[in-house]
C-alpha cells in the first residue's frame, strides 16, 4: 500500500472514530463545542490524503487541465496526460520542485511507477521508451530521499535501465585543467610592504577559502593583507564561518538590485552594468595589487577594466557556474566578455572543481585550472566523542518524506544492532549546535551532496571525518540539483545556457577542442550541457566531481546498504587514509597558488 495511502486509512479511521464519539455523546458534549476542532481537523487531513492516494490531486502548480489528467489517471490512461502537464510534451528534464504541491511523497511515487510501466510498451519505438524512462526518473527525484519505499521503481533502479552502457571515464579528460600555471621557478620575488588583496564575492565561503589557504599555505616569502567585500547575506552562518556583510554602499545599493526570476526565483544581478563606474572605483580605494573575483563569476566584470589597464592582478576563483545571476539577455555578452579577460597576461581564472572546468571550457574555450579546496573550517579535527552519525542534506526542492527516510533507517539500525543514533543537519541548526567543534564529534556524516562544489565536503574530508555517500549510480538522482552542476530554469522551456560566438556547441565538436576525438563514447551525446535533462550524462560525468574520485570515500547503493557499511566500517582507519591523501593534495594546491 502507497505511504500516501496508509496515512489516509488512518485519517478515515479516526474521522469515523470521532463522527461515532460525538454522536453517541452529542448531548452532553456538545455543549462544550469539544469535538468541533476534533472533527475540523480530521475532515480536513482525511480529505487531504484520500484525495492523494485515490486521484492524486496535485495543486495548482500542476497544470491549468489538471483535473483531466486526474481523470486520465483515474481511467489507466494517465502516463501521456503526466507527460503532457509536468513537461509541456518537451524532452524530460529537472523538475526543481514542481511537485512539491502534493499532499505526500507516496503520489509522486505512484506516478512515477505510471510512467515507468509505460516505458516497457513494446509499440513504442527505442527512443519513445526511453524518453518514458527519463520521464519517470525525473518525476521520481524530485523526492528528497530515494529508496526508501516499496514502490516497483526508484530512481536509482530507474538509472541503471537507462545507463548500461555509459563509458569508461579516463584521466585525460581532466589532465589540461589540473596543470599549474606556468612558475617563476627559483626566482627571487623582492616585496618591500605587504601585499593588499581585495577578496570580492557573494558567497563567504569563497573568500574565506582564499584567505586561509593563502595565508595559512602559500605566503611565504609574501605578506597579505587581506580585504573581503562580502555581498553575503548570512550563509555560513549556523557554522560561525560567515564574514561581516560589507557596509560599503554601492555594494549595498547592488545587493537591493538582485530579483528573483521565474518559478524557481533564480538570482539575477539586475544592476551591474549601470553601477559599474562606482563598483570599480569602490574597489580601486583599497589600493589592491591583487584582486580576487569568487561567486558568482560574473562579479569579474567588476575589475575586467582595471585589470586591462594593469592596475592589478585578478584571479578568479569560481565554485559556480558562469551563467549564474547574469540576466538571459547578457549571457552571450559576457561569456564573449569573460574569454577576452581570461587572455590578459594578469588575470588567471580557477575553479574548486574539474567539472566546473570543463562546464567552462564547454561554453568558452577558457581553460580554468582545477585547483583542490580544503574549506573553510582549518580548525576543524575529526574528535568523535558522539554515539551518532551526521546526516548532511541540504538545498532539496521537495523534501516531504525525510520523517520516512529517518524511520526507515532507524529501524534497520535496531534490526542489525547498529549502537549509533541519527541526527540531521537541519535539528543541529534549529538547536544552534552546528559548530565545527559538534560536527566534528560525530562518529562519522552521511552525504547527499546536491551539487558539486560543496565546501561541506572539502570541509569534512580536511578534518578527516569518515564520509558515506550515495554511489555514482544513486549521484543522477542526488547530486544534479544546484545551480552548478546544471543550468537553472525560470521555465521549462527557456534553456540558460550560453556559447561564445564561433565555439562549438555540439559534442564532436567539444572533443575535438579538448583532443579526445579517439574517445569512445558508444554514440551518446555526452556534452556537459545535457546534466539536466540526460541520466546517461549525469552518470558519465560524476566520475569527475570530487566527491567520486577523491579515495577513501565510503559509498552506498541504499538505505539498507549504508546501514550495512556503517555496521562494519572501520572509522579510524578511514579517517587515517583520508589523513594521507589530504597531506599531498594540500601540497599540490600549494604549490599551484605559489
């Protein structure tokens, strides 16, 4: 029985409890009016619920005809009329919390399983089933957890129908991002004074980043002094890692410019180009040599005239895609604009991670090199003094089954004996606890990352903490969901993505540009483009996101399975492998920034 369902078998047998109650006792009751809040209550979760189960009445957001496709369902012929009113008959793609109007997650379950049986019609045409395939996976990740039910199809079984063929990653895809710039080698550097850098971004997290490694890593024979403008309006915050937010008012009168576009409320900076005489000189009164661009990218407009007229160095340190808050009329504007900056001899754009690279390459022919990050907590040491794991989720569209995610869980748990307890995130926050000195005491997090770039991750595996994960397979339902990994939609239709001029925008072409025209890649189209609308993509390139190539991290293929490995694993020697590997790769990200 859908969860939807069993919840509302128990609306009806407590609303008929209820109607029993206060007619048998309606003289001596009602008086008091007892039973009025009773009934209301129950009248109203009852009708809620049944209607989810048996119609699966979605709300408003489902679509203007959606009591015809309730009916359609209703009639078994409903997969066509789902496809018709959650898609718009265009090819399947993320969904970003269009079905979060349901009354509960065993609706959008139920529907999912609808689509899926359509794919296994042998009418239709290869194609036509796994466009059905898509569809179903789509509708289905837009739960928070997967797996965690007993419907036939959960995303990550819905994945491996489509990914049987998905190719081999391999090194060379990344090795023109991971090289270092070219070095000075033994020469000198002679500084008389301390080197001013202006550290700009919307995301504090970024240029806390900077400024630790920088100071704590890479200084030597220099001296910084730092300066952080930061436009942040409080993330980082439950972890004590947020800086100040700058007073400075024309970053101030830019912050009040940002809207917030279309039914997923995307960011957009609104107010760039006509503040950008005073923004510059804003920057320009801090007297930097160095200038440092974070989140969004798009902020490197900023400095782009100063750094032609060699008034200072710019290095852009990116975590985020190049089409964030940029208006969809400017896009092609300024990727033309961020090649020309990038071919400037003192300006050097990086990332936090290889994908990130090659989603900047895809649109610019700019070659960002991939430098590894460490977060932002150096102070943060793997202590586990707690009998619990963490669990880390964050950023979901929907999350309305988490209460059956942690249930299910916990009964596994007391089934195999597991003497650990859970504790998510979000409690840590609500009770003012997530410090780096509590997140740390705890025996080991489970990660559901949602995209990649997550400092949380290069956090944690800096202190060392043992880190379980959803397997490469499971990443197509988890990982793709955040402004990075795949371009935002303010509709379905409207595809924010952008080209330089005279690039190619198709995959033989991309190959071509990166020198892997031997590559097979079995005749899919495996252009970084496709992450929000292709699992067989998605798959592919999880092999190059941080989370699922960095060793020693532990991986999942369900519920049960984490239970399992949490079961037998060996915390200390995770934490101990873990240790090793970050020593060398916080010397290679050293000897880069050097």
């Amino acid at each position: 029985v859908p969860a939807s369902c069993r919840v509302a078998y128990s609306d009806a047998l407590m609303l008929w409890l209820v109607i029993s109650f206060s007619w048998t006792h309606r003289d001596s009751v009602y008086r008091g009016g007892m039973p009025a809040f009773w009934l209301s209550a129950a009248l109203t979760s009852s009708l809620t619920h049944l209607a989810t189960c048996i119609s699966c009445n979605p709300g408003p957001k489902w679509s203007q005809t959606g009591q015809a496709n309730n009916e359609a369902i209703l009639a078994g012929e409903g997969a066509e009329g789902v496809v018709s009113a959650l898609f718009n008959n265009a090819p399947a793609r993320a969904l970003w919390g269009g079905l979060c109007t349901f009354a509960g997650s065993g609706c959008i379950q139920q529907i999912a399983d609808m689509v899926a049986e359509k794919s296994f019609d042998e009418t239709l045409s290869v194609a036509e089933r796994t466009d059905y395939l898509h569809y179903a996976f789509f509708i289905r990740s837009d739960l928070c957890f997967d797996n965690i039910d007993e419907r036939k199809y959960d995303s990550r079984s819905l994945a491996l129908l489509l990914c049987d063929n998905v190719p081999a990653f391999t090194p060379d895809f990344l090795r023109m991002f991971s090289q270092a710039p070219r070095s000075l080698g033994d020469a000198h550097v002679l500084v008389r004074r301390p080197v001013r850098v202006t550290i700009l971004g919307m995301h504090a997290s970024y240029l806390l980043e900077i400024k630790h490694m920088w100071d704590m890593y890479a200084s030597e024979p220099l001296v910084f002094e730092f300066t952080e403008i930061s436009i942040d309006r409080g993330r980082c915050k439950d972890a004590g890692c947020a800086l100040e937010q700058t007073t400075h008012p024309v970053f101030l009168k830019l912050l009040q410019k940002m809207e917030f576009l279309g039914s997923i409320g995307e960011p957009v900076l609104m107010g760039l180009e006509e503040l950008m005489p005073e923004l510059s000189a804003a920057v320009l009164a801090y007297q930097p040599d160095l200038a440092v661009c974070t989140h969004p990218p798009f902020l490197c407009r900023i400095l782009h005239g100063l750094a032609k007229d060699r008034r200072l160095g710019v290095v852009g340190f990116f975590g985020g895609s190049i089409e964030s808050m940029v208006q969809s009329e400017e896009l092609v504007d300024w990727v033309t604009e961020f090649h020309s900056m990038s071919q400037l001899p003192n300006v050097l754009f990086t990332t936090t991670s290889a994908f990130l690279s090659v989603k900047i390459f895809a649109a610019t022919g700019v070659i960002a090199r991939a430098v590894p990050a460490f977060g932002i907590a150096a102070d943060m040491f793997y202590n586990p003094t707690k009998q619990e794991v963490l669990v880390w989720k964050t950023s979901t569209h929907c999350c309305n089954n988490y209460p059956e995610f942690f249930g299910y869980i916990a009964a596994l748990s007391q089934q195999v004996g597991l003497p650990y307890e859970f504790e998510h995130l979000k409690v840590l926050r609500s009770k003012k606890q997530a410090d780096y000195e509590t997140l740390a005491s705890f025996q080991a997090v489970v990660l559901f990352p949602y995209d990649l770039t997550l400092f949380s991750f290069y956090d944690m595996y800096h202190a060392a903490m043992p880190i379980f994960a959803p397997d490469k397979l499971s990443s197509t339902h988890y990982m793709w969901r955040g402004a990075v990994s795949a371009p935002r939609y303010s509709d379905l239709e409207q595809e924010r993505i952008a080209f330089r001029p005279g690039w190619p925008t198709d995959w033989q072409g991309l190959k071509e540009k990166m020198n892997l025209t031997d590559f097979e890649d079995l005749g899919l189209n495996l252009h970084p483009r496709f992450t929000s609308m292709d699992v067989r993509t998605r798959l592919f390139w999880s092999q190059a996101v941080e989370v699922y190539y960095y060793p020693h991290v532990q991986y999942f293929e369900s519920a049960g399975d984490l239970v399992y490995q949490l079961s037998k694993a060996q915390f200390s020697t995770i934490s101990a492998e873990m240790q090793r590997f970050d020593r060398t790769n916080l010397q290679n990200a050293a000897k880069f920034w050097r």
